[in-house]
C-alpha cells in the first residue's frame, strides 16, 4: 500500500476537490457575488478603522460585539443567539461534524447546494439526495417517505435552493420539519435570503430543532468570509464546541462591524440586484432557444432548448466571449442542458445577454 493508501480515508481519496476556475478576464458571473464594492467615503473610513486593528492578538473567541450587531441588524429574534463561522461553509462542516454519530445521515434535496453532501462525506456521515419535482418544487411526499425511512441527523433546506433558484413552498417545509421532529435538525440555508425577502428566521420560536443559516456572502461581502447561524440556545452551545475558537479573524470581525453599521448600503444593492433581476427574466422569457426559470435569488437557472445547439456549446461559447457563467447539466439529471448566471450590474447583464444571444446563433 502506498504512503497514500495506508492514511487517506478511501471516501476521502475518491472525492474530486470543489473546483473553482480561474476568472481573470472575464465578466464573472459564476459565483453569485454582489457586483457593486462600498462607496467611496466608506472605504476610506473602512480603511481607517482596519488599520487600527490589533493583529499581532488573537481574536477575542466570543465574538460577543459582532454576535450583538448581527442579531441586531439582520433579523435575529429578540432572545436568540448567533453561532458564527468562516462562511455558512465552515458552518456546515460543523454541524455534520457535531451530528457524525456512527451510522448517522444527512437528508437534502436535489439538486441542491454541493456542500451538504461534501460536508457530510468529510465527516463520514452518509448523504441521501431526495430528488425535487420536475419544476424543482419540493416532493413533499418523498421527502417524508425518505424521513420516516432513515431518521436523518441533520435535513438541509435551502430557502431560496441552489443552483435552481426555486423559494420552496413554506407550508411543505413546516411539515418536514415537524416531520423530523427531536430525531434530527432541519437547518434552513438562507444564504440568498436578501433577495428573497422570505425567512424562517422569525419563526424560530415555533420550532426546537430549526437551525436558520445566513451569509454576508451574497449581500456584497464574499471576500470576508462570514456565515451565521441561529436557533435554540442548547444546539447553538452544542455546534459551538466544535468551532476553532479563534475562526473569525480579526479583520473580517472589524469589517463586519463597521460594514453592519451601514447596512442601509447592501440593502439598496440587493434592492438593485432584484429590480435586475426581473429585466434580466423578461429579456431572457423573450429570447427565443431558453427557458429561464422564476428565481428568488440573485441569479438565474435557465435550460438551452434551442434545437440547432446545447448547454455545453452556448457555455463554451460564451467563454470564447470571456464571459464565465456556471454549466450545471452534469450535476444532476434534472438539470440537463441548464446554466447558471448571476444577476449583476446592468452593463454587465447587457454584456451577457448579448453574448448570449451570439452563442445561442453560433
Ligand atoms: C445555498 C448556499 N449555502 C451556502 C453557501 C456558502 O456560502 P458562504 O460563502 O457563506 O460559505 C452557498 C454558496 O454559494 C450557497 O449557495
């Protein structure tokens, strides 16, 4: 056996790595970023503030200033606390880490977002993919038949899902959730919730085993990396104990701060986002080749059905064109011939319906 062999886990060396391309060059709209930065006057105030960060210290690991703005600005009931991680990504490592008893499962539809069941494979718990309806609603029924049958530890739900777009039906979610009742967590991943303007959030109260996640990833702050997570206060202190106690750093927990206090900002960039997001739908209803699907987040899933082409030529030319959107057909069949775009400035949607349109005629 080799060095390999005798120490890598075998699910661990048959995974292939979450692969990111190299966007230099291109209109990035793989990724669902925030195009627009902070104003000018804000920058310079946030240059300030960072630059008397103290680096040579540790984090304070309480987080407990940053914790207090975040359930103040963004939503968080009155009596509900914030676990915090380095992006929801950390987040959910930690709770398939927290729930990985042997023999442990973790239930999602598909397709959903790939990171609940890479999470769950790196920490040997076995995933269970229930496939979505043909117009990527929930299946409610094969949901609770999945349920009753393995009891999972831990059921993702994206509210809006990912790469679809697709705000599930709140009643069916409700009944899931009661569904999975003291057997297991239901973590609800709100990662698009600005554009969704839909939440779980203040409904924690009505349920024990809710767990409601969030970023400032889609709102305009990728590059910090910062996810949150709310719920009861005794899953809450469990999923915290397996948190690297230093995992925010300093400079995130100080843009956060100083970022929050001008939320206003993100807001009317996330307000923008959506009123483009509508033009890019109705440019996109009227080209004739693709089926653009209703979203309730800042991109859009669309299916190539023009005869003389595909998914994979019109993605290949679009590159050609230096435009980088995200080809899902090979995630799951019910996405065959869909791509992915992310909804962004209006030169830049302009830049990529017209490159669109030149791809779909190539
Ligand atoms: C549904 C969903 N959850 C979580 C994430 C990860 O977000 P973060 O940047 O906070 O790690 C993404 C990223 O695309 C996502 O689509």
């Amino acid at each position: 056996m080799s060095l390999i062999e005798n120490i890598i886990r075998p699910e661990v060396r048959a995974l292939v790595a979450y692969h990111v391309p190299d966007s230099t060059g291109f209109v990035k709209l793989d990724a669902m970023e925030n195009p627009y930065t902070l104003p000018q006057e804000l920058r310079n105030e946030l240059a300030r503030r960072l630059a008397d960060v103290a680096m040579n210290r540790y984090p304070v690991p309480s987080y407990r200033a940053l914790k207090a703005k975040i359930c103040d600005k963004l939503g968080v009931p009155a009596g509900f606390d914030v676990v915090l991680g380095n992006g929801s990504d950390e987040l959910i490592s930690m709770i398939s880490v927290a729930c990985a008893k042997p023999g442990a499962k973790v239930l999602a539809p598909v397709p959903g977002f790939v990171m609940y069941a890479m999470s769950a494979q790196f920490a040997g718990l076995e995933f269970v993919g229930v496939p979505l309806k043909a117009d990527f609603m929930l299946d409610k029924a094969a949901m609770l038949a999945a349920i009753e049958q393995h009891k999972p530890a831990v059921t993702y739900l994206a509210y809006p899902n990912n790469p679809t777009g697709i705000l599930f039906d709140a009643d069916d979610m409700v009944d899931i959730i009661r569904a999975v009742g003291d057997s297991g967590v239901v973590v609800v991943d709100e990662a698009y919730q600005p554009f969704a303007q839909a939440s779980f959030m203040p409904r924690l109260a009505e349920f024990d085993n809710l767990i409601v996640m969030r970023t400032v990833s889609k709102l305009g702050l990728a590059g910090i990396r910062l996810g949150y997570m709310s719920g009861s206060a005794a899953l809450l202190s469990e999923f915290d104990k397996v948190r690297p106690p230093y995992n925010i750093n300093v400079l995130t927990q100080a843009a956060a701060e100083f970022v929050l206090d001008h939320a206003q900002v993100l807001d009317a960039q996330a307000a923008a986002l959506r009123d483009e997001r509508e033009k890019l739908v109705a440019a996109l209803t009227a080209l004739p080749g693709v089926k653009v699907f209703p979203s309730a987040a800042n991109f859009l899933l669309m299916r190539v059905e023009a005869e003389n082409t595909s998914a994979n030529n019109v993605f290949s030319a679009l590159l050609e064109r230096k435009v980088l959107i995200k080809n899902v057909g090979r995630m799951h069949a019910l996405l065959e011939n869909c791509l992915r775009v992310t909804v962004s400035t209006p030169e830049e949607n302009k830049l990529f319906l017209d490159a669109l349109k030149a791809s779909l005629a190539s």
